[in-house]
C-alpha cells in the first residue's frame, strides 16, 4: 500500500498483507512512488534482488537491493525494476524503537543476501501464495535479521513504555494528564519519549487515533466513515493524508484492480470491499 501504481493495464494487482496494529507487508512489481512521509519504519527487499533507489528530500540517493527507512523520513522510491516487499513496522512494535534510532541517518543500505533464508517466503509473498502464518512469521524474521545489521540500541526508557501502556488504554488521554501519571513535566515527559521511540509523543498519540485506517478500508465502508471512525474531520483530510503516507489514494487502495488485500478479518458478506480476502485466502 505503500507505492503508486505505474500507468499501465499489464500489471497484476499488489498484495496487502495486514498483520494487526504492529505492521503489514505490500509486495509490488515495477511501480514507483512520489514522496511520501509516514509514521512506521519500512524495511525494504528486493525479492529478486535487482536494486531499486530511494530519494530523500534533500536529493540523497542510496541505490540497493535492502534498506531500512525510519520513521517520518520523506523520501521518493523507484522500484521499477524490482520485484519489491515493503515490511511496514508500527510504532506498536517491540522493534519499532531501534529503527527510530535511524532519524541522523534516515536511511540504511543493508546486507541483503543475510535475508537468502527467507527467499522463497518472499517469492510466495509476491505470488499471493502465502497466507497470514507465513507473512507474520517472514515479517518478524525480516525484521530481526534488519535489527541484527544495525548498531546495538539501548532498550527504551521506562518512562516511555509507561506512556505508551497509558496511551493504548486511552488514546485520548490529554498531555497534562499523561505527564502526571508519568511523574514528569510535560517538555521532559515529551523528550524523553521522542529520544526513546523515535517519533514525538503527539505524533504517536495520532497514530494510535488513525491505525484502524487499514483495517478499515477493506470493510466496505464509505469513506466518510472510515475518516471519522480514524479521527479525521473528513474524507478530503483524510485522503490527503493517506496519500502522503502511502502515494496512493485511499479509494485506489481498495480497488481490486490495484490491491489485493489479505486480512484474518472476514466481513459481512453484502460489505466486503472488491480485492479484500479472508485469512486463509491467497
């Protein structure tokens, strides 16, 4: 969900595999994206191992096969010539503190023949032959073999798991109150958390208002529906949003002739979204 989708008709529609609120996987061949900015990490494999280009907004370019993109990076990708898996790490995730770490550098080339042992899960990622079982465990092995290539990070602050446990049991919980249930100020509360996850306490605080987004979608609810149910004011907002997240349109998500969606959900028959598929389907 993460790339536009080239201009052509001769392309297969892109996989989706939602994993829950800790990430999900988006395999795609020869698209390309403008650029985009979103709140998880994103790891990145060439499952046929020819390069693809990542573009940061001040014209760095890093060209290869595996990368590591943190959190709230702006960048553009190129992928026309690769067979492309993007691993998509939530804040939720125990990793996503280690990738938030990446911020100075924003971007890492990694090792990708250290990820050969997953070569043919990748493949059946691509082809839709995989089911949920093999994109979770290939998520977390992907995950860890990234984590294994990078320099050794402190676990996260204690303070800062605090407001997050505060933070999933109530999402809209004011600052002031977090601070005081935290035992610190609200500045020191807010820099220790931003230094020990990654991203600013607002900004995950967003997030958790907004990660049914792709759980959602697939439902077959309006849009209208799915941007209030996130906690966006409208659709417009909303689908401005997501297309800054992900380069492509909220409405051509979920259009079966870009998107193949692959949920342990099953919905209401008379709702299902056209391209979204039950847990066991490939």
């Amino acid at each position: 969900m993460s790339l536009t989708p080239m201009k052509t008709t001769t392309l297969a529609p892109a996989l989706s595999y939602l994993l829950g609120h800790h990430g999900f996987i988006y395999a795609t061949r020869h698209f390309a994206s403008g650029m985009t900015v979103r709140p998880p990490a994103v790891l990145l494999l060439s499952a046929d191992d020819k390069p693809f280009t990542l573009t940061l907004k001040n014209g760095h370019s890093v060209t290869t096969s595996a990368a590591i993109v943190a959190p709230r990076v702006e960048r553009r990708l190129d992928a026309r010539e690769a067979a492309l898996l993007s691993f998509n790490v939530m804040p939720s995730h125990e990793s996503f503190h280690v990738f938030g770490t990446l911020q100075r550098a924003q971007v890492l080339a990694l090792d990708r023949h250290a990820f050969a042992p997953l070569d043919a899960s990748l493949c059946a990622l691509m082809d839709g032959s995989a089911d949920l079982s093999v994109a979770e465990s290939v998520f977390e092995a992907a995950t860890q073999e990234a984590m294994r290539q990078l320099p050794p990070t402190a676990p996260p602050d204690t303070m800062a798991l605090t407001c997050i446990r505060e933070l999933e049991a109530d999402p809209g919980i004011s600052l002031e109150a977090l601070a005081r249930r935290c035992g610190r100020s609200q500045q020191m509360m807010s820099r220790q958390f931003s230094a020990a996850v990654g991203i600013s306490l607002r900004d995950y605080q967003t997030w958790l208002k907004q990660r049914n987004v792709l759980d959602l979608l697939p439902t077959g609810r309006s849009l209208t529906e799915v941007a209030h149910a996130a906690g966006f004011g409208d659709s417009p907002q909303f689908s401005r949003t997501f297309l800054r997240w992900y380069g492509l349109s909220p409405s051509n998500s979920r259009n079966a002739k870009y998107m193949r969606v692959v949920t342990r959900h099953r919905y209401d028959a008379g709702k299902d979204a056209a391209g979204s598929t039950g847990s066991g389907a490939t």
